[in-house]
C-alpha cells in the first residue's frame, strides 16, 4: 500500500488525526482575511468586464499577419482611444476587441486600422457586439445562481439539516467571492466563458461538503446516549476520514485545469482558455478548502449551541476529568505503595514450627 494511502487508511480508522474543528478560529481568520482581500479588489480595481459585457466590436485580419500582437494593441488603441484586447489566432490572424463603440465609431477605426496594418479594408473583418447579449447572459446567470442556492439549501436541510444548509451555503459564497476577487486582482477578462466556470465550480465545492457532512451524520446518530465524544470530536473524525479522498479528487480536477490555464493559456499562447480555466482553478482550490476548514467546522459551532449538545459536552468532559484524575491517583497510590514498601536484606526470617509445642514454654519434655 501506498505511504498516502496508509495515511488515508490510519485517518479513517481514527488511529490518527488533526484537529481540524479545535483550530477552526485559526481557520475562519485566514478566510476572512482572503476574503476581504478579494472585497477590496472588486472595489479598487472591479472586474475586466469582456466585449461581450460592455459592447463593442471585433476586427479579425486575414491569416498569416506578420505584426506582432504588442504592435497591433498599439495601433488599435491609437485609432479607438479605448484599450483594447489582441489574441493572435492558430491560423496566424489577429483577433482585436474594442469595447465601447458603436456603428459609426467602428467604421472610422476600421479605416484607420486597416492603413496601420497595411490591409485592404475590405479583407478587415468587422463585428459589432451590442451590450445587450451579454447583459442577458448575466441576468440568466444570476437568476442561475439564485435558483441553485435555493435548491441546494432546501436539499440540505431535508437530507440533512438546516444546519448543514447554512454552513453550505456560506461556504459557496466563500468560494464565489473569492474567484471572482482574484478576476478582480489578477485583470483576466470577465467573459461567458467565465460564467459557465463559476456556476460549475459549485457543483465541485458542494460535493466535497456533502461528502463529509455524509460522514457526519452517520456517526452522530444516538450521538446523545454516550459520553465518549463531543459533537466537536466527531466533526473532526469525519473530516479526517474523508480528508485523503478529498485531496485525491481535487488534485486529479485540477491537473486538467492547470494544463489548460498554465500551459494552454501561458506557454501557447491561447488566451481564450484562461477565461474559463482560471475560475474554474481558483474555484476548485476554494472549495476544497471551505469544505473542510469552513463547512463542517461551522457546523460543529452551530450544533454546540444545542442544550442536549451542550449538556453531552458538559458529560464528556466531567468524563474525561473522572479518568484524568482516578488515573492520577493510581499513579500516586502505586508510587506511594513502592515507597512504604520495606526494603528486605538478607534471607527472610522463616515462618513459627506448627506442632504440638505451639504456645508452650520452651522446656524439658514432660
């Protein structure tokens, strides 16, 4: 067996452990701190809104240009007075988005383009994106998004409980507002594309939780008719039980993710891919992380604030000060034993002659 694979096997059995729910102030610390970072990202510098967001239009030249991308930005930036985004393509044409213009401004830019890049205006291809696309895009995916929380606090709370709903649905905002606060830091463009990988990494974040939250509720049944374990220590064996398939499978997610962002969209050059690729990366590792230092720690601190929780807690510990201190006093009894103990040298003294002269004075035989 594999060494991760005995530590996942060792995890499950409870033979080891880290205390994932006893740290989880540590934890809720760390994702605040991420979090307002990504606040103050959306507010400082907000989200690279796409063309297909603000409107514009999209120049493609023929193939097989011979200006650079950097030299192409320039003259496209020069001619709109707006920035402006170049991709070159696999056929070797350029691909120049301008957002913001309209009909007549695209015209004029065309003209000017096409003398820059030495083209006949008429091999310049033009396309006018209006702004009203896009906004239907996010509309529905808002309306998406609203739907599936819903749905998902509303399984929750009948598969499981309300509970477990509440500490799901924070975790998935945790997640949302990170991905999108890194968009906002890092200044990759906000497209469809990046839509679709936001809404799917909820799917991903929410399976790890309910797959813990599983655990969880199995072994907390009758949780009240033992003085064993806490609700806490539970929490904690469940996520230490599940701890090395959740690695397994958000590591195997994102390989894939991270050829399509570091090698497609970095060392090849395919810009596209990053749209998706980058929410679909962050979102991944967010969720993996909120389900298990966010979601079921959250959980375990709501469940504590139960009477019949509190009162088992308060059996526990009563418990565990019992042992704790009747084991102290058989350690301090049998040191205490060993040192009355006298110390014995030499042969022993042999025991009293049992006969018929027991009790007698020593003497002549009658």
């Amino acid at each position: 067996m594999s060494k991760l694979g005995n530590l996942g096997a060792r995890l499950h059995r409870g033979e080891i452990s880290y205390d994932f729910v006893g740290k989880r102030k540590v934890w809720y610390g760390v994702s605040i701190l991420i979090t307002i970072t990504a606040i103050l990202g959306l507010a400082v510098r907000g989200l690279n809104m796409g063309i297909e967001f603000q409107g514009g239009a999209v120049f493609t030249t023929p193939t097989k240009m011979s200006t650079s991308v950097a030299k192409a930005e320039e003259y496209a930036n020069e001619a709109s007075g707006h920035q402006s985004v170049v991709q070159k393509l696999g056929n070797g044409s350029l691909r120049i988005q301008i957002a913001g213009i309209d009909t007549d401004q695209s015209d004029r830019i065309k003209q000017e383009l096409a003398k820059d890049l030495n083209l006949d205006p008429e091999k310049l291809a033009a396309d006018l994106v209006g702004p009203s696309w896009g906004e239907q895009i996010a509309n529905k995916a808002w309306e998406g998004l609203a739907i599936f929380m819903i749905l998902v606090v509303i399984y929750l709370a009948i598969a499981f409980e309300w509970r477990m709903a509440i500490a799901a649905l924070v975790a998935l905002i945790h997640d949302i507002t990170i991905t999108t606060g890194i968009y906002a830091l890092v200044g990759f463009e906000v497209t469809p594309g990046t839509v679709i990988g936001l809404l799917t990494i909820l799917g991903y974040s929410l399976y790890d939780t309910v797959v813990v939250f599983d655990s969880l509720k199995e072994q907390t049944k009758d949780i009240t008719k033992q003085t064993r374990w806490t609700y806490s220590d539970i929490a904690n064996r469940s996520i230490n039980g599940t701890l090395v398939r959740s690695i397994n499978t958000t590591v195997v997610a994102l390989l894939p993710v991270a050829g399509l962002l570091f090698i497609g969209g970095g060392f090849l050059g395919a810009g596209t891919l990053n749209d998706i690729s980058l929410s679909l990366f962050v979102g991944l590792a967010a969720g993996a992380y909120s389900s298990i230092f966010i979601a079921t720690p959250l959980v375990a601190d709501l469940k504590e604030r139960e009477p019949a929780m509190k009162a088992l807690t308060k059996r526990v510990l009563a418990k565990r000060a019992q042992a704790g201190a009747e084991e102290d006093l058989a350690d301090r009894g049998g040191d205490d034993a060993d040192e009355a103990a006298p110390a014995v040298v030499g042969p022993r003294s042999q025991p009293a002659a049992r006969g018929r002269g027991r009790g007698r004075t020593p003497g002549k035989r009658r």
